[in-house]
C-alpha cells in the first residue's frame, strides 16, 4: 500500500449501519470520495443516503451479491460484523466474521482493488483474543487468524485498524448501555476490569480512514487514551454530577453473571448484560505510535453541544463525550 493522492476516490464500506461504519462513510464523503455503502438491509440507512452514499444490498457472506458493490472500487474498508447483544448468536457471529470476511477479501483479490483496511478490535489483533474479551472479539479474532493475516502473508494490499474500547454518542453496544445507565442513574455495580485503551468514535473513524489513505500495510492500533474501567467510571460519573457505582471484583462478576445467565433460561429474570462483564473484566492495550508517527492520528476532545436524548442525559452531554473531555483535560494537565 502506497499513499493516495487522488482527490476523489470509489471506496466500498461494509457494515455502514453500524455503529463505526456510519461514522467512516461520513467521513469519506466529507472529504470528497464517493462511498459504495454495502447494506444487508435498508432499514436505518436512508440518511447516508441522503448525505450522498449510493446503497448496495447485499450479503458479505453470499459471494454473488457482493460482485456489483467491488467493481471499479479504488479502496475498501470492512468492518461488517453484527450488532452487539446482550445475549449474541455465538454462530451467526462467526459466520458473519469469518465468511463475510474471507468473501470480501477474495473480491477484493478478484476485482484487483489496490488498497483496503480490515477494522478489527485491540483484543484481536493477533488472532487470540481471551475468552474475557467478549464474544465480539473472539470473532473478530478468528477473522484475523483464518482470512486477514493468510490474505496479508500473500500480498493483499490490507492494512489493519484496532481501535480500542470505542464509545460515543448512539453505541449499541455493551459501553454504550452502561453509560446511558449511568447517565439515568440506573447504574448500580460495574465490574472492575482492567486497563483499556479508550477511543471515541469519531476519532476510531479518522483513524480507520488515515489508514487507508495513508497507510502502509501491517496493523495500526489506535488506542486513544488508558483508563481502567474503574477509572473511567468514576470519571464519566463526577463529570455527570453522580455518585460511581459499586464496583465488583472481576471474577466474582463473572461467576455472578454465568449464574443469572443458566437462571434466565428457565425464569423471567431480566437479561443480564454479560457481554459488559467479558469486557469490563478483562483489560487490553496496545501501543499506537505507528499510528500517530504514520498517519498524523490522535484523539481530540469531544464536546457536544445539545444531548439528543434528554432522558438519556441529564447534563447537556453524553457521559461518554464528558469522559474524553476529562481525559483531554487531564493530559492537558499532565496527568497521563
């Protein structure tokens, strides 16, 4: 992979009604490229639409119908894998991650496409993502070690992007839940994992997009600020005026939630978040100088001015967006 300097480039981007995805084809159009948005349905993607993206439907794990989307491309981003759920189709997940990937990456052999970024998370990154990583990154995990990294050894123009925890406003995912629960004040125990990399969501969608416009190969980690879960937590809650939650030891979370889990099977118990245990309990960072040294990427204080939910928000921002903005201040201040 070699720079881009073309001013307008056709990009493919998977997976554009998700969480990330709709933030990177924003992005592309923003700087001018057209934006091939490949979309398993059309429900939730009639505004990219608007905003100029031209929809393909399609299924990245059906072969046939991903053929009209990967003509003339001259990039592809992919990062196409199903939504967060608190209780997820372990099987639908690895079949999307799995064969969705390796049937975009043999079109993008096909069809000679000259540069492509795979969007992975930071627990994946080799290929051995931890039981306690969550099932969304065991995925992603066997993505890279079955398609990405052969596809790489063989000489497939694909850089790799690992974000780190990423959050922001609108995240269905684990990270999301628990901060609109904070925000309500509905939060009362989290885990207290490890360290993790936290990284918003408009700054993961700069740095996948700066990969495949700069990049040069390999993986570029983009790992955004360190917190453990307890920290960060307790730092969304100050800046939201509340009081932290309790905080469990990890293995006592787990044991805990395995339990409320088999429980729910047989009882109308309310579901359990256990996909925010795997991930709170565990801890992963990477380091992301190639990044910054590479692409020019960083993350950047994120304020937003008008909450667009009030009840999910009670102070004009979301907790996410008041934690970077803490976290930006206490760089700023030299507390790491």
């Amino acid at each position: 992979m070699q720079p881009v300097h073309c001013p307008s480039l056709r990009i493919v981007v998977t997976g554009v009604t998700g969480f990330i995805g709709g933030h990177v084809a924003r992005q592309l159009l923003l700087k001018g490229h057209e934006v091939a948005a490949v979309v398993h349905s059309p429900t939730g993607s009639s505004a990219l639409e608007e905003e100029g993206a031209e929809l393909y439907l399609a299924d990245v794990t059906e072969p046939a119908t991903m053929r009209r989307p990967m003509r003339d491309a001259d990039g592809l981003v992919h990062l196409a894998l199903p939504h967060h759920r608190r209780r997820p189709d372990r099987a639908h997940l690895r079949r999307v991650a799995v064969t969705g990937t390796r049937t975009v990456l043999e079109a993008m052999r096909e069809f000679r496409i000259p540069r492509g970024v795979h969007v992975t998370c930071l627990p994946a990154l080799d290929g051995k993502a931890p039981e306690q990583a969550g099932h969304q990154a065991i995925a992603h995990a066997m993505a890279m070690a079955q398609v990405v990294m052969p596809q790489q050894a063989l000489g497939l123009p694909l850089a790799v992007a690992a974000p780190g925890l990423v959050y922001g406003r609108g995240d269905p995912g684990p990270v999301g839940r628990m901060l609109t629960r904070l925000a309500r004040g509905r939060l009362a125990t989290v885990p207290a994992g490890g360290a993790h990399g936290w990284t918003h969501v408009q700054d993961a969608a700069d740095g996948i997009v700066q990969t495949l416009l700069k990049g040069a190969g390999g993986s570029y980690p983009l790992t955004g600020p360190v917190h453990t879960f307890r920290d960060a937590v307790t730092l969304a809650a100050g800046h939201l005026g509340m009081k932290p939650p309790v905080f469990i030891p990890p293995m006592m979370s787990r044991a805990t939630t395995a339990w409320l889990e088999s429980l729910g099977r047989i009882l109308p118990i309310p579901a359990v978040d256990a996909e925010l245990v795997r991930v709170a309990s565990g801890g992963c960072v990477a380091p992301d100088a190639r990044a910054r040294a590479e692409l020019g990427w960083s993350e950047h204080l994120r304020v937003v001015a008008q909450p667009h939910d009030p009840a999910r928000d009670r102070v004009g921002v979301t907790a996410g967006e008041r934690m970077a903005e803490g976290a930006a201040a206490r760089a700023a201040q030299g507390g790491g």
